[in-house]
C-alpha cells in the first residue's frame, strides 16, 4: 500500500485538521507515514499545501514526485489546479467547489470548475452546503472533503470513522458526533457520484 | 515510546531526553516550534526537572545565556533561524574560543527557497567559520537521535555543536521511536580552567590553538561516529556524495526502475561536519571518476569537495548545473540531475494564479498603514523604512506602504540614515517585537542626535508572523523610550481602528513636522492572538 496525497487550501481553512485524522487512521492501521507542512508567512491567507505520504514500506522523501500523487485534496478548487502537476495519470482530484476569493484576479468560478471537471477521476463537492445539511458547523466543512475522500483513501472507512472520534474525543461527544456526521455526508456524495458514473 | 513529531519536535524530545537545563531562542520560521514543544512539556511537567524555556529578546542574547548556563556545566540549547546566526554570530564564534563546560547546541534552521525569509545563507558556512563539528540530520529519527549525540559530543570535547536543519527538516513530520523518560540534568559545576572564558589575547590565543589542535580529531570522530556512512557502488566509478536530506530526495528517485543504472554508484551520505576525509579518499581510491554533490542550500561541500581529490576526478552539482543554482532541492531536481526523464504527468493548469499572503481583516497593522499612507500622501517624498514582521505585507496589495525591508530593526537606523542624508519625513515602521529585538538601541542613536525620525511601532502585543509568541516588551514600551531618551510628550500612543482614523492622522502630522526623535505607538492586540484569548476566556 502505498499514497502520496497533496492537502491544498488557503491559509487558515484548516487543511492540517485533515492530515491530522488521516494520519491517527494511518499510524493505527501500522502504515509509515511522512508529513511535509507549510509554517510561516503563507498562513496568512496565501497559498498553503501538505504532502503526506502513507506506505506500509519505509518512506524516504518528505516531498511528493511530480506525477507520483495519487489523490489531491483541496478545500478551494483553484488551490486543487496548482498541484494537478504532481498528479499521477490515474489520479484523483476531490475538491470543495466553493471559491475563496481573497485576490482581485481570481480567475471566472465557472472556468475553474470545468477545468477540474476536465480530469476524468475528480469528486467535486460543495463542502459547506453538504455540512449544513449533515447539521454540522461550518468550521465541520473540512470533515465533508476528508469524508468523499475516503474511496482514494486505501484504509477503510470504519477505521477513519474510527479516527474521526479518536482526534476529536477530548472536545465531547457532541463535536464528535457532527464530525462523524460531516465525514458521513461526504463519504455517501463520493460514493454515489462514483457509482453513478463519470 | 512512538511519536508522531515534525523535526523541530524531534529535536525538542532529543534535547530534552539528553537532560536539557534551558532553551534560548527567538522566534523564527522554522525553527518556532523546537522552543514551543519544550514550553509545551515543561508546562505539563514532562521534562523531568523544569526547564528554562522563555523567549529571548533576541539570539544574541539567547546565545550568551546559553553559553552561561553551559559555563555552570548544565546543557542548554539555543535555536534559531538561519539569519538569527547573524544577530548572534559575535557570541557563537567567540563561543567556539571558550568552549563550554556543559553541553551548548546550537539549532540553525535555514530556509532555502526563502519561504519566510529574506535570504537562504547556509548555516554550515558558520559551522566551518567557527572550526566546530556540525550535525545535519537527514530524517526525524535523526534528529532527535542525533541531537541526545550533539550533547555528548559538546561535552566530551568541550566545544559548541551546531546542528543544522532546513525547512523541510524543521516542518516534516514522522513517527519517531524515543526514550522512556529524559536523562537526569547536569548538577552544577564550574568550568576547570577560568582562563578559557576570559578572552584577554594572551588566553584567547592558547585557546584559538585548542581549537586549531582539535580539528582532526573534529575529523576522525566525523568518521567514526557512525553519523556518515559510505557505501562502496558495484560500479564505483560513479559516486554521489549527499547532505542531510537530500539523502532521502536521492534514495526515493533510486527507488524507480528507470533509475537502475544509477542504484550501482558508491553513495556516501553526510550528516556530521567536518567532512570525513578518509570516506572520501576511500571513494577515490574505489575508482570514482565523477562524483555528484547533492546538498540542500549553498554549494558548501561541493566547493571542499574540488579540493580534496585528485584533479581528473569530476565533481558535479549546483556550481556545474546539474542541480539549480539556489533554491530547496526535490525529487524532481535530482531526478534530473541523474540525467532521467520525469515521470508522465498532466501539464501545469494555467488558470491558475498567485495567492500571496496578506495582513489578516480587522489586524491592527492594516488601520495603522490605512492612516500612515493619507498622511504620506501629503508630502512631497515620503520614506518609509519597514521592518520584518507581518507588516512587512505592507509593502503589497493594497497598501504599498514600504519602501524599505532588510533585516531586524533595520528601518530604525535606516530612517536615521536617511534623515541624516536630508530626507523628509523619514519614517520607521516595526512592530513591538522586532523593536525590542534590535530597534531599540537604534533609537538611541537617534535620540543621540535627535535624528528627525518618527518611528512608529506598530504593537500587536506579540510576535505576531511566527504565531503569537510572548514578546519581551510587552507593557513597557512607552517606559523603554523615555529611558532610552525619547521627550516624553514625543511619545504618543494611539489605537488603530477605523473609528480613530483621524485622530491617527493628526498625532502622525504633528509628530512628522516635529524636527527631532519621535515615536507613535500604535497599539492593539493581534486578532489572531485576540482570538485565542476569547476562546480560552469561554472555557
């Protein structure tokens, strides 16, 4: 087993909550794992990705190959653009649909969806309307994207659910409960859309 | 025990496993979160006997602390990032003179890309400069392992050891196997021999020829110490030497089947300074014809590379152009330093555009520059000298504020300057923490000549940039410049929000006409910090 997973957003959207529950499932399944983070001035609204690598081999480079990542998971669609030249031709993109328009020359919304629509493996989702729906907070939104990229993912999903309630225990169980919930909701939308064809 | 730890952490655990006394540091990207991870166990109590662990003011400072505490003959780590070794190059140097009775590491973390910084200088350069041995680690694993060593090493021979790191070093994660509990600290002692903390010539002399003595055994522990490994290629006429991580960039193209040609080089991978001499001649003597130097940050081995084998022997790397130039190494470059195609990928989407950082909505810096800008505007050639900070974002989109940003406390002495050349009005912008890291003893030479300056500190309340860590003056401002000199009614205070716009404005007029030394401080807490505070008030 082995995945190379770019994590994108902008700084501050809380992309390394992501890599957080990822790697509680990974270290509790016995996979290796190496997590290359952004610290410093690129937090403050900029461009901000994580390289994390799971493998059940010891892994050498902190820093994903180009053309070596199997999944790329943003929470912005234009910041999931940047990295689609570390993708590998199989690779898959799950992406939040909604933009974060913090610059005066972001490109046209509908232009950056179809170029992310234009990769035949892609799960494009409204994270925050999904996370409303599952009754969870906005700041649960990240939750969704990490639930629809469970499929890509190589663990299974009852051990990520598993993980989900292990990073959030100490906030109570309520908060562990809308996170299941926001994981659920996102998990189901990939998993129809998968089924449903491309 | 497993942990899951960035390597600053790692570094952190190894320090004070090794039965650490005090950390010394400024803040500064990436090396913030070694000091933070050993608040953060001292605080819960898990460091065995409490540790000092405050900020300093800044790494000169933290330097000659340490070099104090290790004088007692405890262990004492100081940490940096790679322009840090500048500010306290005269205490690190002459450190190496003394030497040291307990354990000093010294933690550089250089930032080749410059992704936080102004510059990626190599911090070997200072291990060399200072004839001391140096660690580069080239996993967390090692890092931690290799910091407990460094300590060891200080000791036994009684010198400084710096341990270098790079970005992607210092903000990596992985699972890092550690000791059960730290080792006991080191009781008190004093060093045997006075003289050699007493740098009269007539001492500093015969301890310079220490130091000089030392250097091959500095060598032969390079080679012995199990740090640097050579490893004989069954097609030994190629050789790759690596440093730090750049041994993993290495081993992960290796591991692809069109790199097979090259899996039969000697590789001899680096991670303890001096270079081990004997390994290299051994590679020599094995047949290397062409020896490729893959290293993160300036061309430094590569350079002592050329002269330490024979002249038809071809050394390769960032000088030669088969590596970039500048820059953090990659996968990707050094697959293609190895001369193989790049793995088949979809092209660059070009859509896509740049996303610079920016001063956070509602931070205090955007008010303060909102009102210094209509200000400027109504002279005819303001200056403004910047500082380093988040307001250094100043400089872009929307404000264009700056016009000057160079390095800690720098706009203070350059407003002087520029005063001092005739310019009008010469303004300073730095936020509370950089001023008193460096601006404040330029404002004494200000004061000195009452220089027609207005240095605007912009006091967030914290070191803002590296995360909202305690800043030294906090609380004190004001009493700082009344002692250093300043006229107290040419210390004004205002507070940046939009509703005081225009009081800002007429105390920023009133103090730019004004012919002599003055300072606005504009105060208002950090909204990231704010934010915290209030959700631990809820709790």
């Amino acid at each position: 087993m082995k995945k190379n997973i770019i994590l994108a957003g902008v700084g501050g959207q809380g992309i390394l909550s992501i890599a957080t529950v990822i790697g509680e499932a990974a270290l509790a399944e016995g996979l290796y794992l190496k997590q290359a983070e952004v610290h410093g001035m690129s937090q403050r609204g900029g461009d901000v990705q994580s390289n994390l690598r799971l493998s059940s081999d010891p892994i050498m480079s902190d820093l994903i190959e180009k053309g070596d990542a199997d999944l790329i998971i943003s929470l912005e669609p234009m910041e999931a653009l940047r990295y689609v030249s570390y993708l590998a031709p199989d690779g898959w993109i799950v992406t939040s649909s909604v933009p974060f328009v913090n610059i005066p020359n972001y490109p046209e919304i509908e232009d950056v969806l179809s170029h992310v629509k234009a990769f035949q493996n892609h799960v494009l989702l409204d994270v925050e309307t999904l996370a409303k729906e599952a009754g969870a907070p906005q700041q649960a939104a990240n939750m969704v994207l990490l639930g629809a990229a469970i499929p890509m993912l190589g663990i299974d999903h009852d051990k990520m659910i598993a993980g989900v309630q292990r990073v959030f225990a100490r906030k109570g169980e309520a908060v562990v409960a809308t996170n299941v919930a926001a994981v659920e909701v996102g998990y189901k939308y990939a998993k129809e859309k998968m089924q449903g064809g491309k | 025990m497993k942990h899951l730890l960035l390597g600053d952490e790692a570094i952190a655990q190894g320090a004070i496993d090794a039965g650490l006394s005090g950390v010394y540091a400024y803040p500064g990207t990436p090396s913030t979160e070694i000091t933070e991870y050993i608040q953060m166990q001292n605080a819960k109590g898990k460091t065995g006997a409490p540790v000092f662990c405050r900020w300093a003011a800044n790494e000169k400072t933290a330097m000659e602390a340490a070099l104090g505490m290790a004088y007692m003959g405890k262990r004492a780590l100081v940490c940096m990032k790679h322009v840090g070794m500048n500010v306290c190059a005269d205490a690190f140097m002459n450190a190496a003179i003394t030497g040291v009775n307990g354990g000093l590491v010294v933690v550089a973390a250089d930032d080749p890309s410059m992704h936080s910084s102004q510059n990626e200088q190599d911090s070997r350069f200072y291990g060399k400069f200072a004839m001391i041995p140096t660690i580069e680690p080239s996993n967390q694993q090692e890092a931690y392992d290799m910091t407990q060593a460094a300590f060891d090493l200080s000791e036994k021979m009684h010198t400084p050891v710096l341990l270098r790191v790079t970005t992607r070093m210092a903000h990596s994660r992985a699972v890092v196997e550690t000791k059960d509990a730290p080792q006991a600290q080191n009781t008190m002692s004093l060093p045997e021999n006075v003289q050699h903390f007493i740098l009269l010539p007539a001492f500093a002399k015969r301890n310079y020829a220490e130091l000089v003595a030392a250097q091959p055994e500095f060598v032969r522990l390079s080679e012995t110490s199990g740090h640097n490994r050579y490893v004989r290629g069954t097609r030994p006429e190629r050789a790759i030497v690596t440093c730090g991580i750049a041994y993993n960039y290495l081993m992960e193209v290796l591991h692809h089947k069109d790199a097979n040609e090259w899996r039969e080089a000697s590789v001899l991978k680096i991670t303890q300074y001096p270079l081990p001499e004997t390994m290299i001649s051994r590679m020599v003597e094995d047949g290397a014809k062409e020896i490729m130097v893959i290293e993160e940050g300036q061309p430094v081995v590569e350079e002592l590379m050329r002269g330490m084998v024979p002249s038809d022997v071809k050394v390769t790397g960032r000088l030669t152009g088969e590596l970039p130039r500048m820059g953090e190494l990659s996968p990707d470059c050094v697959r293609k330093a190895l001369g193989l195609k790049e793995l088949s990928t979809p092209e660059a989407d070009k859509i896509v555009v740049g996303r610079p950082p920016a001063l956070c909505q509602g931070c205090g810096h955007r008010d303060m520059y909102a009102a210094l800008n209509e200000v400027a505007r109504e002279y005819p050639q303001p200056r403004i000298f910047g500082d380093i900070g988040c307001y250094t974002l100043g400089a872009l989109s929307p404000f264009h504020a700056i016009h000057a940003c160079v390095e800690m406390g720098a706009s203070v002495t350059m407003a002087k300057g520029a005063a001092d050349a005739g310019q009008h009005p010469a303004i300073a912008v730095i936020g509370d923490s950089t001023f008193t890291h460096s601006g404040m003893t330029g404002l004494l030479d200000c004061v000195n000549s009452n220089a027609n300056v207005v240095v605007l500190i912009s006091d967030n309340l914290t070191t803002g940039m590296t995360g909202g860590q305690d800043s030294a003056g906090t609380g004190r401002l004001e009493q700082i410049c009344y002692g250093v000199g300043v006229e107290k009614e040419h210390v004004r205070v205002v507070v940046p929000l939009p509703k005081n716009m225009e009081e800002i404005k007429q105390v920023l007029r009133e103090e730019i006409d004004y012919n002599g030394t003055s300072v606005v401080i504009a105060r208002r807490e950090c909204i990231q910090t704010l934010k915290r505070h209030l959700k631990q008030a809820k709790k």
